[in-house]
C-alpha cells in the first residue's frame, strides 16, 4: 500500500482507492470544469454586453473624469455665499424632517412587528398577510413616495416626513420582528408563571429584550435619514436638497461645497449624540437588570 521512503508516499492504487471514494477532493471532474469554464465566458459575454448597452467607454470615463477634476477645483474655497441663512434653515429643515419621519416609522413600527413575528401571532395567514404588507412597501423607493406625497400634499417638508415615514415603517417592522423571534422565550414564560396574562408576559418578558436593539435600530435610521432627506429636497419635499439643487443649476459649486461640509459635519454630530445616548439608555436598562 505504502512505498518505503523519507516521504512515505502511497502507490498508485491506494491513489486510485482515494480518488474513487472521494472524488471532489481531488478536484473537479471534467464536465464541471467544462460548466465554469462556460459560465464564466457567459459572465463575460454579459459584462461586455452591458458595457455596450450604456455607452461605457475609456474616452466617455476619461471626459467624465476630467468634468469632475474640474468641478472640485471650483468648490475650493467653499463659501456658503450671501444666503448663508437660507442654507442654515434648509439644514435644520432636513434633520427635523428626518427625526420627526423616523420617530414617527419607528413608534407604530413596534405594534407591526410584533404582529409580524412568528413566536407571537400564531395565525400564518394573519402573520403572512403583514409580512407581505412589508415587503410591498419596503420595494417602493423612498424618492418615489416623495415624488406621490409631494403631488398629494403639496411642496414642503411634509410630504418629505410622510416619505420617510413610510418608507422606514416597514423596514423597521421586519426588523423588529425579526428580533423579537430571537427573544428568550423563558422570560415570558415566567411571567406567565407568576400569574401574568398574555399582554403582561410581551410587555415585561418580551419588549424588555428586544428595546435596546429597537433603540439602536431608529437611531441609526435617525441618521440615515438626514442624509436622505437631503434628496428628497431635490423633488419639492423640503430641506437642505432645494438649497443643493438650486446651486448646482447656477454653478455656484463653492457654496455646494459648503452645504457638502455642513452636513457632513451635521450626520458626524447625530451619530457621536445618538451613539452617546445608546450607550446612556441601554447602560441604565441593564443597570436596571443586575
């Protein structure tokens, strides 16, 4: 079986054995080498065709990027212009719009996740019925519920706090109920014990657990949003994209470049003041807890 050596090696039938045992461990047999070798040109084939289908080419990329080289040069300095107030309220404008839609998302998102989850509603044509509500309005994009609230509510920041409302309810419903499925079921269950209804054990065994990953959740869109409803200004609903639109229309790309910072420093300030509170909320709960 084995060929006396310093390395010991086997001989060609105790190989053969081997390969006939397990042959995916001597690499793959030829027809599945002949199918990636054919999947990958198709790959190929399909990336090419792309390429052609949206004009991409070297000299197109070369342009765009020499376009580009040209439009930073002109946003330095930046310089936020005469309407320097105009461009402060637009940025107050887009953060309430964003705290007021994700408040508002993840406030009625918690009854819908808790309708969502498998371990509370027991009826599947109840719990499928809401899960497929969610993904109906998670696959609308939240520019196009700006463009059918400005059109119903008029121009202003309301129809922007109404897009990001209902774009954020279902995201945040899935992922709240997909949290509370992962709870500890003990904890209910001795609520329960100890004399507890239905509503006692979710209320004390089950929203106890889940609450910090909520809270994290909504912050964390809280700050997703104020980037977002930078664009929902570009379509009429308010904020801080009317101001940006407006600018790069006249190209005044210093004063672009100045809203670029302000904002930047604006989600830089919500995420160290949010990140602050996670840890001050949930380090209090668990405090609560020991």
């Amino acid at each position: 079986m084995w060929r006396e050596g310093a390395e010991m090696r086997p001989d060609a039938r105790t190989v053969a054995l081997w390969q006939a045992r397990m042959p995916a461990a001597f690499g793959p047999a030829g027809t599945t080498r002949a199918l990636r070798w054919a999947g990958g040109a198709a790959f190929l084939l399909w990336l090419g065709w792309s390429f052609w289908l949206f004009d991409i080419t070297p000299l197109r990329l070369w342009n765009g990027l020499e376009g580009l080289a040209t439009i930073l040069r002109l946003m330095v300095p930046p310089n936020p212009g005469a309407l320097w107030l105009e461009i402060l309220k637009g940025m107050a404008e887009s953060v309430a719009m964003a705290f007021l839609g994700t408040f508002l998302a993840a406030l009625v998102a918690v009854p819908l996740g808790f309708l969502g989850a498998r371990n509370i509603v027991t009826v599947t044509l109840l719990r499928f019925s809401v899960r497929r509500l969610f993904d109906g309005i998670r696959g609308v994009d939240q520019l196009i519920w700006a463009l059918a609230y400005v059109r119903a509510v008029g121009l202003g920041p309301l129809a922007g706090v109404l897009a990001i409302f209902t774009s954020d309810l279902a995201v945040l419903a899935k992922l709240y109920a997909e949290a509370i499925e992962n709870v500890e079921k003990r904890q209910g269950e001795g609520v329960t014990a100890s004399g507890g209804g239905r509503l006692h054990a979710l209320r004390f065994g089950v929203l106890p657990q889940v609450l910090p990953v909520m809270l994290a959740q909504a912050l964390y869109f809280f700050e997703s949003n104020t980037r977002s409803a930078a664009i929902l200004g570009v379509v009429g609903a308010g904020g801080i994209g009317l101001q940006i639109a407006e600018r790069i229309k006249v190209r005044h790309w210093d004063e672009v470049a100045f809203i670029i910072i302000l904002m930047v420093l604006t989600v830089a300030a919500i995420d160290t003041l949010s990140g602050a509170l996670r840890r001050r909320l949930i380090g209090r709960r668990e405090a609560a807890i020991a």
